[in-house]
C-alpha cells in the first residue's frame, strides 16, 4: 500500500496568475487541492519540501495528507508545472479521492533475484520491454512498485504479466494479450570479438593445412 506523507502548507486568499506570481516572489510554491464535490482551497508549499518530493519516486501516485485549520485531506499530485528553464517548481494541482475513486497510474517495475538467473549468470542480458505497468486501482492501493522474479530463467526465456503476481484490487489496463515485461537476450558480441575469433579461426585453418 502507498505511504502517506504529510505536507505542510499555508493557506492563499487569492486566485489568478498575479496571485500566483506573488506567492512566488514571496519564496513559495503555488498550489490548489480540488476534487471530491468540495469547493477548491488555494494553497502554497515551501520549495524545499515540493522539491523533496518530486526529486523522490513516484510523485503521482504518493498519497499526501494536507492539514487544512483542522481538516485533513488526502490528496494525490495530477500535475506540476515546472520552469522550462531552471526546472524549478511553478504550480502543482492536488486532487482530493474518496473510497470509490479509482485511477489510472502507472507502477514501476523491479526485478529481483538476478543472481539465481542462469541465463544472466551465463552472460545473458536483461532487456526491460516496460519499466512501468499502467493499471487501475483506488489511490489507496497502489503499489509502490511491482517485483519480478527472475530466479530460474535462461537465456530466451521471456516474462509475461501472466507469471507476475498483482496485488489485490488492481486492474490492469491491457486485458487483450498477455503483454511480455521483459526477455532473457543472449550475450552481444562486439565486433572487435568477431574480428578476433575469424583470426584465430583463419590461424587454426593455416595450421591444419602445414600439418
């Protein structure tokens, strides 16, 4: 299940764009939580925490609880705008959810036990088809991230969405065809090493041919 993590925030009277540059001059990040049939509240964030956040993983599908004068709300980020220049953090949007909310997100994928992986002992390659998975589930349950277990797989070898284990209340978007995560390469030769074995091959010929 997704941490919740607290975030501190001052309340904003104003609206627009005018407000918004104001709250910036002033050293704060604009902000606004909407959502849930409840009238949008208007807030700002200290730099240091929203860039805290989004410099962590998965900004968009942390849960955050907000203390409003006594009123807490829990929240998910929908979206963040950034300074194309410096990158610095212009305006985020929160959205309220309640029980029955369910979103589309996306998880990152991890892969574990590579050293029980005969085909990566061998030299194989792991070549990633989907560092992500998109699914539906309530902001609640959403997983952190979804582990692959890669013990027993040699080279050839492909894993599906079919051999990994989702948590409960999760849906996934591509129901059509058991999607491929990730395959087992085989080990890449470079050309310098094909160069060398047709010259050791060719030496090995001209030795023969003497005897």
């Amino acid at each position: 299940m997704t941490e919740v993590i607290s975030l501190a925030v001052e309340v904003r009277d104003r609206a627009g764009k005018g407000a918004a540059r104001a709250t910036r001059r002033a050293g704060r990040v604009p902000a606004v939580i909407y959502g849930n049939n409840q009238d949008p509240v208007l807030v700002s964030l200290a730099p240091l925490d929203v860039m805290r956040q989004i410099r962590g993983a998965g900004f968009f599908s942390n849960i955050y609880e907000i203390d409003i004068a006594g009123k807490m709300h829990r929240v998910l980020a929908r979206d963040l705008q950034l300074d194309p220049v410096t990158d610095r953090p212009l305006h985020i949007d929160f959205m309220r959810f309640s029980k029955k909310t369910r979103l589309v997100v996306e998880v990152n994928v991890s892969f574990i036990n590579e050293e029980e992986c005969p085909g990566i002992r061998r030299g194989g390659v792991l070549n990633i088809v989907r560092h992500a998975i998109e699914m539906r589930c309530s902001p609640e349950h959403i997983p952190e991230e979804i582990e692959v277990d890669l013990a027993g797989l040699d080279v050839g070898d492909s894993i599906h969405i079919s051999a990994v284990t989702l948590p409960g209340d999760i849906e996934l978007t591509i129901t059509d065809r058991d999607f491929t995560i990730a395959t087992i390469a085989a080990p890449t030769v470079s050309s310098d090493d094909s160069e060398d074995d047709a010259e050791v091959e060719e030496t090995a010929d001209e030795e023969e041919a003497e005897d």
